[in-house]
C-alpha cells in the first residue's frame, strides 16, 4: 500500500529568487492558472507572494525568520544586545569573585 500524500498536499519549500521570479512573470502573464500550473504551485499562492511583495517590498518579502541579517540591525537593538551580554558576563564574574574569596 502506498503511503505517500499526492504531490499537491505535500509541503514544499521555494527559494526566494524562485518566488519573486513567480511574481514577476505573474504581473507579465494574463493566465495565471496556466503560470501555476507551469510552475508547480497552486494559484492563489501566487497572488500571495504578489501581494506579500507590494505590501513590503521584494526586498523583504521572502527573508527567512529568525534575527536580522548584520547590517540590518539597527544601532539600538545592538546596543541592547551587547548590554545584555555585558550584564551576564558581571553577574558570572561576580559569582565567581565570591567563589574564590571564600576559599
């Protein structure tokens, strides 16, 4: 018996270059059924990443989760960072100044 889900409901990833690549062609064609199609998605995903590209660019659109990229940060949330750092770096240091003073 074969287990495997239809390649429709199987979850699959595109890479960024891939789905502004999409967009582009979809703004470009008048079919949009027949680019999905072509393309291997669904359609409305596609108006999806359109949609996602216009609302913050196509620089932004498809950028992975998780902490900004180094030159994205802004100084502030840096600074944040590093104070943090700092502050668990003396809350160590102090514990172990206690640690060889009792000794």
């Amino acid at each position: 018996m074969d287990t495997k889900l239809p390649k429709s409901s199987q979850n699959q990833v595109f890479s960024p270059e891939f789905k502004l690549q999409a967009v582009e062609r979809l703004r470009q064609s008048d079919n949009a059924a027949a680019l999905a199609r072509e393309l291997g998605v669904r359609r409305n995903q596609l108006y999806k990443w359109a949609k996602r590209v216009d609302l913050v660019g196509p620089d932004l659109a498809f950028r992975p989760p998780g902490r900004p990229a180094a030159g994205d940060e802004d100084e502030l949330t840096r600074l944040r960072r590093e104070n943090l750092r700092l502050a668990l770096e003396l809350e160590i240091l102090k514990k172990a100044e206690a640690y060889f003073v009792r000794r």
